[in-house]
C-alpha cells in the first residue's frame, strides 16, 4: 500500500516572515528610537490655561497660546524642544538637557500682555504698577535702585513685534544686542514714540523707552544721541544695547518676541530627569531585557527542544520587530516603556507555550509518524486562546495609552506593540519555522527531537496522582474570602501611600556624594525649614524629600541643606504636580480601572457564557485587591507606574483564566450535556503545564527586572511578579470554583445548549464518532 505523499506547508507564511524580518531590520539599522526625557534626561512641563476677564480659555485660545510658547520655546535655543497641546486646555513643553527648570519655566510660561511706554518723569515715590485713569503708571528703574520711571500710557503692544533677534554688535564686536523688526503699523508708532523721546536733553529719564512684562520693567533704553529730534527711528526696526551677554540677549530677544499670551497659563506638572539617571536606566534595562530573554529562550528550549529552540529564535526576532515597529510609529521610548518591551516578551512565550503544548497533546493521542498533523493541529486549537487572551490584554494597555499621562503611556503604545508582535512571531514565524523543521527527514525519523514526542514532568506528574482540584471548591473560595479580607484590611489599616502624582505636591531625588542615612537628612531637611517633609533613602542610596508645597527657591535650599551631611548634592529628579492635576489622575486612575473590568466582563460575555465571564471577571477583581493590599501593607508607593503594572496584572490574569475556559468551551461543545464539574476539572489539569511553564517564562523575565531594572522599575517588577503567582492561583482556586457555582445556579436551558453547540461545533471539534463516519476509507488513524 502506497504512502500518500507528505503535504507542504504553504509558502505564504515564510514570505511574510522574511518580509517582517527584512524590513524590521532595514528600519532597525536606519533610524533610531526617540527617547522620552526620563531616558535621555531633562524637563517637562505642563501648563493649562485658564480663564482671562477678557478671553476664555479654549482649545482656540490654548492653540494662541501654543504658538507664542513655541516661538519663546525655540529662543531657547533647546535641542530637539517639544511642545504640543493635550487635551483642549493643556500644553506639554519638553526641554531635552534643561536640568535647571526655573529659568526655562520663567521665560516660557510669563502671561503677561507685553507694552511699550514712553518716560515723563522719575520720583522717589513707589506709586503703582496699576494704571492711572491716564493710562500712566509707575514702576521700578532697574538701572538705579531707589528711583522710580514713571511711564506714559501704553504706545506699543507685543502684537507689534515681528520678530526679535540677539546678534553681536558689530560696532564694538564684545557686546550683544537685540535686534526688532516691527509689523506694519507698528514701525511708525515706535519712530513717534523714540521722535518724543530724542526731544529729551541727554541723560534724562524722558530719553527712555520703557518695555514690559507682566508689569515689570524688561528694558528700558535709552535713545542714541545721533537720533534726530522730531524724526525717530524710522525703518520698521531697531536695536536695543547695553553691553548684554550673549545669555541675556538671547532671554530678553526671547520675552519680546514671544509677545502675549492671550490666556493666562497655569503650571500644572513639572518633572526633571538628570542625564545620569536615564542612562543608568537605559543601561539596567537593557541588561534585564537581555538576561530576562537569554534566560527564557533557555527555559523554552530545555522544555520543547527542538520546537523551543526554534520558539527561542523567533523571540529575538520578536524583539526587532517590537523595536522597528515602535521606531516606524514614531513613538517615545520611556522607562516603563522598556518594561513593557521586556515583559511583552512573556506574551510571546505564553503563545508559543500554549501551542506547543496542544501539539504535545495531539502527538502523545495519536501517535503518528507525520509530525507535520500534530504540529499543524496545536496552531489550529490554539488559536482562539491566544486570540482571546491577547486581546484582553490589548484592552489593559489601550485603557493606559487613553488615560495615563507621560512615560505611562509610552507604556501602554509599547505594551500594544509587543502584543501585536507577539502573535506575528507566534503565529507566523515560529509557525514557518516549525513547518520547516518537522518537514525534514532527519527530524522525522527522530521525533524525541521536536518535544512534543514527551510527556513533560508537569504532565508526567499530573497523570500519576489524577488530582481533583474542583473537588474542594468550597474551600478554596473560603480561602480566597480570607485573602482578600486580609488585603481589604491594609488598605484600611495601612492606609495607601498616594505619590505626588495622585496628591499632588513635589518629590525631588537628590544624589550625594557621601552616603547619608535617613535620619541625617531628614534634620537636615527639618533644619531648613521643613520639618513636615517626608524623607526617604531610596534603592540607590539617593534622598527622596516629598512635600505638599515647595517652590523653586525652596527646593534650592533644602539642596544646600543637605550638602551638609552628604558633600556635592545633585538633583536625579523633580517631580511637581498640582492638587487640581493630581485629583484629576485619581479619578482617571479609578475609571480606568472600572472600565477595564466592564471592558473585559463584555468581551468575555461575548466569547463564552456570562457565568464564565463573570468569574473570569471576579478573580480579576480579586488579583487586584491582593496586589494593592500587598502593597498597603508593604508601605510601598502608589503611582502611574503601579497604575501600569496593576492594568498588566488585570490582562495577564485574565489571560490564564480565558485559556482554561477555552478547554472548557470546546469540551461542552464536544458533549454539551457533560458534568461541568469533570470537565472543568479536566480543563485545569490540561492546561496546567502550560499554566507552570509560561509563569516560569514570565517570573525569569520579571524577576530580571527586579533585581537589575533598578530602583525606578522595583516596585513595577514586584507588582508584576505577585499579579502573575496570584494569577495563576486565582484561576484554579477562585475563577474555576465560582464559575462552577454560576453555573449549577443558572445552566442554560437544554434545548438552547443544545442549539447553540450544534451551531457553534466547527468541523474539527465534532464528537470523536462523527469524526469516525467522516474518516471511514480514508486510512487516516483517529
């Protein structure tokens, strides 16, 4: 009797893979990934807009206000600045390299409506800046302390001001001076104003021309002597000396040029990141990525052989085309980012997992020589898991791109492209590679070389002791009540440690020369005035010092302070976040987490019957209390970056419940009048390999994190890392026991289960006895 031929697999797969990998490694080689500022290091600052008596504060006027900020933004002479709005009243500028923020901040964010005022007088008298029913006033001569301009109505607005420039003064050549070019209209107003002025006999204060902002004096120059009068200076522009360094130059060409802002601005947040910092993040990172996916790829390997190695190449493969498809989208690189790269990783490994271990089964129930069917098979069973558990995934990180602000959000776009990478790599590369493998005539006659030709020691011990894991429901759900009322008590107890992010306030990182304990710096801190300042060492031997209120000046002096006791003082980060802001992150905090159970409860719903969906959605919610519990009882810090690892947590949970369900799913549709009990428990003990194997992916990749991530990626990892075991407890102990409960409360009717198995049973799930008519005289062993 002929063998019938081996069937190929199609080629469609290999060109699309080497179609990803080419191009991913033509963009890779090419260009390279923006950086966020808490990478490469500088500042940021939000400003919001606000209500004037005469303008309201709208995306139109924020839009105004947008472009008077670039124009003093870029006489800056910043490299690569951002600015853009966010939202309808906000305004993110990015200063890369400015670790000083105040001087930026107070060229940047003046709100006043800049003037041009003509000198009638000096007094000793302070008067007020306020005007006269004239429109005269009096103000301060920053030339001569003590003396007092007193100026003329306004003649010039910022309106007229073309543009101004600092350029070197070509009479004296050591010198700078601005140079103003006027609007039309305005070139004429300015020769009135310096026509009355050359009228004046030298050396009066009525030979001055006055400018200011924000009712303060910028400049006040003097007209030259060779200026006729009665004739001005006339031709549209002019030049301000005063023997001015190239710096100040430069500031005040940037204030008048800037002119007004129509709406008053608010600084809202402001954070610095110091160059050093960032770098030792990138560089702790980085090596976390690679031991975390060394270590996988070893784990894989050791585990599935053959198919493991393969899985293994399509992981660093998986890798470039993460990072070309972030670099192609344009988007930022930030440092919860890059965790979201590394632990994205762990997707990639739960859907290669996941396959291999349905070919395991395939192979071990039927025992043919063609590996290609087994192989074939486990990507076609396992399709509806990874799907399922990916998008559910997808659902968390599109939640935290929509609601978190900064790096957080660069975590949310990385976190969706890792997942999107993750099944091209799993689907389609790992899928091409494997084809090839199991195609070859050396590996066909030696199948123990693939690894699904094993049983594995998960499953080896599992079908020795047979274990019942449903039996004891009740228990494991009385546990599971304990658990949380344990974590519901901290919460309580403990109480949450908000950052400044939900409280707002200020938190600054100083690095010291000299190593300081906590005790030494909090008197330090106390000494300088701030005796109710929280003090803190953190994971790399720098000071944290958190306040509700703390101003540029005073943030200054507390780093003088602690030179003291810790020798030359640097600051690693600032971080300043207004109460209004701070509220608002709050509330996006808990509507992000409420949407994100209603998001997962009505994609699940529609995947499975509610009652599964509902306890999917309850050992969620249950993941959720014990990580914040754990954390209120560990005093550890609440923020955006916890917000993200507890979204993660929210996914990843989901993921290992759905992937349980789904083998509970296709064994009703298989015998829809089944004991639900049995089945479920045969569903846990199926996947249990690919429960054990993929959190050991998982915790190596996460625990590389913790240990070499850094002080910044800490807590992340460890939220992470008790989100996954807690996860993976929850969906035996507290998922499967109370959809069982669900269920023997509200089963379906019997006629409608029966209708919608016979409609939903595709082609390869019929019972085992249809499957035997179908195949009768094909010669095919079922």
């Amino acid at each position: 009797m002929s063998r019938a031929p081996l069937s190929r697999p199609p080629l469609w797969r290999a060109i699309v893979a080497l179609a990803a990998v080419a191009l991913s490694l033509y963009i890779a080689l090419t260009q390279s990934a923006r950086l966020g500022l808490d990478l490469r290091g500088g500042t940021q600052i939000v400003l919001e807009t606000r209500d004037s008596p005469t303008v309201k504060a709208d995306a139109a006027s924020t839009d105004r206000a947008l472009e008077v900020l670039r124009q003093r933004v870029d006489a800056l002479g910043v490299s690569e600045p951002g600015i853009a709005r966010s939202g309808e009243k906000r305004i993110i500028v990015e200063l890369p390299g400015v670790q000083d923020p105040r001087k930026a901040a107070e060229v940047i964010g003046r709100t006043a409506q800049l003037t041009v005022h003509p000198v009638t007088g000096v007094t000793a008298d302070k008067g007020s800046a306020k005007p006269e029913a004239d429109g005269s006033r009096t103000l301060p001569d920053p030339d001569q302390p003590g003396n007092h301009l007193k100026l003329g109505p306004t003649a010039l607005t910022g309106e007229g001001v073309k543009d101004a420039e600092a350029v070197l003064d070509q009479q004296s050549l050591n010198g700078w001076m601005v140079s103003l070019d006027f609007r039309k209209g305005a070139g004429g107003t300015w020769a009135k104003i310096t026509s009355d002025a050359a009228c004046a006999p030298q050396g009066a204060p009525e030979r001055r021309v006055v400018i200011t902002l924000d009712n303060k004096i910028i400049s006040a120059p003097g007209v030259n002597a060779d200026v006729v009068c009665g004739t001005g200076i006339t031709g549209g522009s002019t030049q301000i000396s005063g023997d001015f360094g190239r710096a100040e130059a430069r500031d005040l060409a940037a204030l008048v040029k800037g002119g007004a802002l129509p709406v008053p601005l608010d600084v809202v947040e402001q954070r610095t990141v110091g160059p050093t910092l960032g770098a030792d993040a990138i560089e702790a990172s980085t090596k976390a990525a690679l031991i975390g996916v060394a270590l996988s790829a070893l784990f894989i390997t050791v585990v599935y052989r053959l198919l493991g190695a393969l899985a293994a190449l399509a992981l660093v493969l998986y890798g470039l085309i993460s990072y070309a498809a972030l670099v192609a989208l344009g988007a930022t690189l930030t440092l919860p980012g890059l965790a979201g790269f590394v632990l994205a990783i762990g997707m990639a490994v739960d859907a290669n997992v996941l396959v291999f271990e349905r070919a395991r089964e395939e192979y071990l129930g039927v025992r043919s020589k063609d590996l290609a069917k087994p192989v074939k098979a486990g990507f076609a069973k396992a399709w509806s898991a990874v799907i399922d558990s990916n998008v559910t995934t997808l659902l968390a990180a599109g939640l935290l791109f929509v609601f978190a602000t900064g790096p957080v959000k660069g975590f949310g776009v990385t976190l969706c492209i890792g997942v999107l990478a993750s099944m091209l790599t799993a689907l389609v590369i790992t899928r091409a590679l494997a084809d090839f493998a199991v195609a070859r005539s050396f590996v066909r006659k030696r199948p123990g070389l693939t690894g699904i030709a094993s049983t594995g020691q998960v499953r080896t011990w599992l079908s020795s002791r047979k274990p019942n894991l449903v039996r004891h429901r009740r228990r494991w759900l009385g546990a599971s009540a304990l658990l949380v009322a344990v974590a519901v008590a901290g919460i309580f107890i403990r109480g949450m440690d908000f950052g400044v992010e939900f409280t707002g306030g200020r938190l600054v990182e100083y690095g010291t020369s000299r190593s300081v304990d906590a005790d030494a710096a909090r008197n330090a801190v106390s000494d300088a005035g701030f005796p109710h300042a929280v003090v803190q060492e953190s994971g790399d031997g720098d000071i944290t010092v958190r306040t509700e209120k703390l101003t540029d000046d005073e943030q200054q002096r507390v780093k003088a302070a602690l030179e003291k006791p810790g020798g030359t003082v640097t600051v690693e980060r600032d971080e300043q976040i207004g109460p209004s802001l701070g509220s608002e992150l709050r509330q996006k905090a808990l509507l992000a987490l409420g949407i994100a159970v209603a998001a997962q409860l009505i994609y699940l719903s529609v995947r499975f019957r509610w009652t599964l969906a509902a306890a999917a959605v309850s050992a969620m919610v249950y993941d959720v209390l014990l990580v914040v519990g754990l954390f209120a009882w560990l005093g550890r810090p609440v923020d955006s970056v916890f917000l993200a690892a507890l979204l993660t947590v929210i996914g990843y949970s989901v993921n290992d419940t759905v992937v349980v369900f789904d083998r509970v799913r296709e064994a009703r549709r298989r015998d829809p009048r089944g004991d639900l009990e049995k089945t479920a428990n045969h569903a846990v003990v199926q996947t249990l390999p690919r429960t054990v194997n993929t959190g050991m992916g998982a915790l190596l990749i996460l625990t590389a994190l913790a240990v070499l991530g850094g002080d910044s990626l800490a807590d992340f990892s460890v939220a992470l890392i008790a989100g996954v075991l807690v996860g993976i407890a929850s969906t035996i102990f507290t998922a499967v026991p109370i959809a069982i409960a669900l269920e023997h409360r509200n089963p379906p009717p019997p006629l409608a289960r029966g209708r919608r198995a016979a409609k939903e049973v595709p082609d390869g799930y019929r019972p085992l006895e249809a499957r035997r008519k179908k195949d009768r005289g094909t010669g095919a062993v079922v």
